[in-house]
C-alpha cells in the first residue's frame, strides 16, 4: 500500500492533536506533529519537507476548522496553502449545519482554489439536502462521506446512491459492498450448507448477528434496503438489543441453541434467569430466530422476502 502521512495542524481545538495520532495509528499512517505552540504555517511547510525527504507517497494536511465569518482563520488558511502548494485541497462540511455549509464552502473557495467535498455525519437522508446544496453553489464535486466516526464508516460518495436514499429507493449497491467486505464465500457455503439442511441453529443466528453489526449501525443498514427506508425513518432501533439477545442464546445449553424447539415452559425461565430477561423476552427471541431462518430459507431458494411483512411481525 501507499506510504502516507498526517500533518497535525489544528492547534486550535482541545485535544484535536492526540485524537489525530490516535486515529492516524488506527489507519496505519504516521503522523508529523509539533504540539500547539508553533504556528500552522510553519508546521504545515516542515511537514512537507519531512515527508519529501523520508519518501512518502502522499501527505495530508489536516487543519482546524473555520466558520466564514472568522478571516483571521481564512488568512491563515491562504498562508498555508501558498506555502505547501497542495496538489489537491478538500473542504471538510459538517452535514448537520444545513445550509450554513453553503456560505462555508463559498468563502473557502475564495481563499483557496479547492478541488472538492467531504460530508461529515451523512447518517440521515434528511442530511442528503446538504450534498445536493453545496455542489450546486460551488460546482464542486462530493469525493467522500462519513456516516461515523469508524474508518469503515468513510467511503467514498456516490451520487446515484445518495439520490436514491433520498427517494426511498434504498442504496443496495453500498449494501452489498459492506456484506462482501464482512463475509468470505467459504464461510457463505457453509451457511448455504446448513440451510439446506435444515441445519441453522441459534449459535449461527448469533454469528450472524455479530457480522451483521460490523457492518454498521442498524438503522442505516435498514434504511439501504429498496422500498423499506419511509417506513423505517420513524422506527427506532436500540443497538442494546443485539448485547440482550446475545445474553439470551449464551444462556442456553448447546442442545437448546441447535434445537430451540425443545425450548418450553421450565427451560424459557430458566434461560430468562440466567440472561437477566423475562420469558417474554425468549419466547420473542425464539420467534425473531424462526423468522430470520424463513427468509433466509427463501434468499437460499432463490426467492425475495417481504421484509417490510417481517418488520411489522417483529414489533
């Protein structure tokens, strides 16, 4: 892979140096800093030196953010870009700030010439409208998007995609993208084996729980599904379920995980007591388990579920 490294030029914002060091180890790029007392300009210029003279393929500059109406802030932005001559800059927007993202992005281009767009906290089509807002005003293209403060949560931005969430047609392209990068095929054989067979037991219901919260958060998971996403806006989805439902099957015996059948009266309050739920609780787990294992029987047989059926008979 590439050689890259990270220049820490916000002093500005408390603790923004450490986080970047921590983030920077996570993604395996080395990071140049000099603390906060030494000015951005300087830091930036040495940082670039340091990075030529050591051979890295590429350098990002990572400096703090500014509103528009701060030129003190924009002056010191035009500083360091004509003191680097960057081969490419990037307006980082929050999404959140709605149109206040437009005049952001208008200013910045004034002091340097920018190349394009990354969206922050794009997790809400509703969010989509600051996309739409701050290409039309500046022309310039949306490269990235960020649904999280996860590496995997950073992606590339895909237009097409994004227009659809909007339109509630879902966004199965970016769907499935994540499914292959958490699933290898010999492991989908496996599952294919087991369904066929009938074979599907509670443990591999778990395994499948915990691939499918490496994928993401729920909700926008859910919300990437074609025809599902109006329906699923007001729907809240409690990430603890997954930690209370994995309480439950743990607290089975291995008999019981692979025949949930045998599951009755004693053995419900039992495993209630153990998983510190209710019977309640169980009975609902066990019929949220016959309902994943009908739809995936059916992807296995080549047919398409109605989810959104299956979501109203799992509330």
């Amino acid at each position: 892979g590439s050689s890259v490294a990270v220049a820490a030029c916000d002093i500005y914002r408390p603790a923004a140096v450490d986080q970047l060091i921590k983030v920077g180890s996570q993604a395996g790029a080395e990071v140049y800093e000099q603390g906060t007392d030494r000015d951005p300009v300087r830091i930036a210029a040495w940082a670039r030196d340091r990075a030529q003279s050591e051979g890295k393929d590429a350098l990002i500059i990572d400096t703090s953010g500014r509103l528009h109406v701060d030129q003190e802030m924009m002056a010191e932005l035009a500083q360091i870009n004509k003191a680097v001559r960057p081969h490419d800059v990037l307006l980082v927007v929050d999404a959140m700030t709605g149109q206040d993202a437009v005049a952001v992005a208008e200013q910045f281009a004034e002091v340097a010439d920018f190349d394009g767009v990354v969206l922050t906290k794009l997790d809400g089509d509703a969010r989509g409208g600051a996309a739409l807002s701050v290409k039309a005003i500046t022309g310039k293209p949306i490269l990235f998007a960020s649904t999280g403060e996860k590496l995997d949560q950073f992606e590339r931005f895909h237009p097409d995609r994004m227009s659809q969430r909007i339109l509630g047609m879902g966004d199965m392209m970016t769907l499935i993208e994540k499914a292959q990068g958490a699933y290898d095929e010999e492991q989908a054989a496996d599952l294919e084996r087991k369904l066929r067979k009938q074979e599907f037991g509670l443990d591999d219901f778990l395994d499948q729980m915990r691939q499918v919260r490496r994928l993401g958060p729920l909700q926008s998971l859910l919300g990437m599904i074609p025809g599902m996403g109006k329906e699923l806006r007001n729907v809240q989805v409690d990430e603890r379920e997954f930690d209370r439902l994995q309480a439950i099957i743990l607290s089975m015996t291995p008999q019981e995980r692979r025949h949930p059948e045998l599951i009755k009266g004693s053995r419900r309050l039992r495993i209630a007591r153990g998983s510190g739920t209710n019977v309640q609780a169980v009975k609902q787990l066990i019929k949220q388990f016959e309902q994943m294992r009908k739809v995936m029987r059916q992807v296995a047989q080549g047919r398409m579920p109605d989810l959104g059926a299956l979501m109203r008979q799992a509330r």
